[in-house]
C-alpha cells in the first residue's frame, strides 16, 4: 500500500465535518496528521470541545490540535446553527460532561508552520469550516503555504442557490472577506467542492440504519455516534428541503475528493467572490464564458461532477472497514 496522504484538517466540527473525519479515522488512505479547531457550526471552544470528546473515543491523542479564529475578518460577531447541528455540534449528543480549562483553549495558530515544514511539499489542507484561519495563513506565512501540496475547501456555489442567503454558501457567507483573500493569494490552484456538487452527496436514513446496524453487531462505538448525528441532520433537511431524501454530507464528499483526487470531475475558472455588502455578500462568481477573453481572477479548480454510485461504495466500504491505526 502507497503511504497515506498527510491532511491537516480545518473544522468547525458540525456533523458533517465530523462524519468526514470519522471517513479519515477508517481511512487506508488518508492520515489526519494536525486539527485547527474554528468558529463556525459552533463556537471554537465548543469545536476544541468536540475534538477532545473525539479523542476520548477514538483514544487517538498524539494530533496536534491548533486553535483557529473565533470570528470573521469581517468583524460581523459569528452566527452558530443549533438547529442544523446541534447546541454542541453532535446534533442530539451532548457534551456536559467534557470540560475545558483555559489552556486547551489554544491560541498557539503559529503551530501551522511546524507542521507545514513537517511535511513540506506532501501536506495536504483540508478545509470544511469558515476560511477566516486558512486566508490568514496565506496573508501571514506566504512563503510556508507554498510548501502545501494541495487545497481541498468545502465551500461556495455557483450554479445553484446558496444554503444561507440565494447567492451564498455558508462558508463564504460567514467571511467573504477571507474566502476572497484565499482565492487571491493562494499560491496554487484550489480544488472547492461546492454546493453544486456537494447537495447530492445524500446519505439516505435507510443507508444510515444499515451502517448503524454493523456498528452494533461489530460494537464499533466509534461508528455509532454517526446515525443519532446524521438522523438529526436529516430532521433539519426534511424541513427545510421536503423532497430530499438523505442528508447532504457537504464536507465528506470533499474528504472523499481529497482521498483520490481523479475521483472527481473539476473545471478550471477564474474566481472572485462578493465581498459588498447586500444580497450578493458572499456570493462566489466564476467567469464560466467560453469566450477567451474572461475576467483577470485567479483561477481555481471547481467541481463540478462525481459519481454518485462510486462515492456510495466507497464511502461504506471504507465506514466499515475498522479504523485504520
């Protein structure tokens, strides 16, 4: 077997961020090897929280986790979502008994820049949150972020509506200022998995009760926390999108991505996003003419296709495969 590929993730810890790190936990082919825990789905003290209950049930403790920012470039105090994910993130599972004390509530961010160095040139960032800490570290450590292999970011949508406003994803809308800054001065081209694809990424709850039911039989306690987390997401879905028939997992198909990049079709195009404010706050435009002559932005990859039956697959047999180390 290849060596694992090295991914230092960036997460607000929501459900779906969690099932996408839990795919990594089972993964043969990828090895989380750092956590920047942010604000966005939750808190960044209730993310570090979410971390620290991770690893009390994975046992995995020797990660380093880096506290990210705890609001917006755009100085707009963050906005949390219980009713997508839960007052700590874990939908119905709570956290009252998982403390932190004050040194766990890291402000130690420089610690990107070891652990890029760690892994010059065979390091990968995968980012599912708010991008307030990644566009930092490009406008901090310019020269260490080139030492990155490649970019996976959740984010943006740009042939469909967004999830918080008609124009923007949550992601870009929580700090369009940074995700305009990262589009800007990245120094290679970002692989974004954007709503367009990542909305039918759809987990059925009867795909979720056959999981659930392995997990049992196996007393895998691990994968049990995903069905009462992915249920509840679903019960948020079902309200707002009556037709949908699963839970949209917006960051595991990126991680999946991330796992095998041909897996997913992208296309190259010149990207800005919305920084004004009003309806379009947020929003992220490509220059998808197929003139020529197209706007001088950045140009970055965006996905725009996978296979639905594929991911499917994949995603099980890897769910259900036992953990990885």
């Amino acid at each position: 077997m290849t060596d694992k590929k090295k991914v230092l993730v960036i997460s607000d810890f929501g459900i779906d961020d969690i099932v996408a790190v839990l795919y990594a936990y089972y993964s043969d082919t990828i090895e989380i090897v750092g956590i920047v825990s942010d604000y966005g789905n939750v808190s960044k003290a209730s993310a570090l929280k979410n971390v620290k209950y991770l690893q009390s049930i994975t046992g995995i403790t020797d990660i380093p986790v880096i506290g990210g920012a705890v609001s917006a470039l755009t100085g707009i105090q963050p906005q949390f979502f219980p009713d997508i994910h839960g007052i700590d993130g874990l939908g119905p599972i709570s956290l009252d008994n998982i403390e932190l004390d004050n040194s766990e509530i890291s402000e130690n961010f420089y610690e990107i820049n070891s652990l890029i160095d760690k892994y010059a040139g065979e390091l990968y960032i995968y980012s599912a949150g708010r991008l307030t800490s990644l566009a930092t570290a490009f406008v901090l450590y310019p020269e260490t972020m080139k030492k990155v292999k490649e970019f996976y970011v959740m984010g943006g949508a740009f042939h469909v509506p967004g999830n918080v406003t008609p124009t923007a994803e949550a992601n870009f809308y929580g700090d369009p200022y940074a995700a305009n800054i990262l589009i800007q001065l990245a120094p290679k081209q970002i692989h974004l998995i954007p709503l367009d694809v990542t909305m039918y990424a759809l987990l059925t709850p009867a795909m979720i009760d056959h999981l659930h039911e392995f997990y049992l039989k196996s007393n895998d306690k691990v994968g049990q926390i995903i069905k009462p987390m992915v249920d509840y997401y679903y019960e948020f879905y079902k309200k707002t999108y009556p037709d949908i028939s699963g839970s949209p997992l917006h960051d595991l198909l990126a991680m999946w991505a991330l796992a095998d990049g041909d897996k997913m079709m992208f296309e190259e195009v010149p990207i800005r996003v919305a920084t004004n404010t009003g309806w379009t706050f947020g929003q992220s435009i490509g220059d998808f003419r197929q003139s020529k002559e197209k706007e001088n932005w950045q140009v970055h990859k965006i996905a725009k296709q996978f296979n639905y039956r594929q991911f499917i697959t994949e995603v099980f047999e890897t769910l259900k495969s036992g953990p990885s180390r």
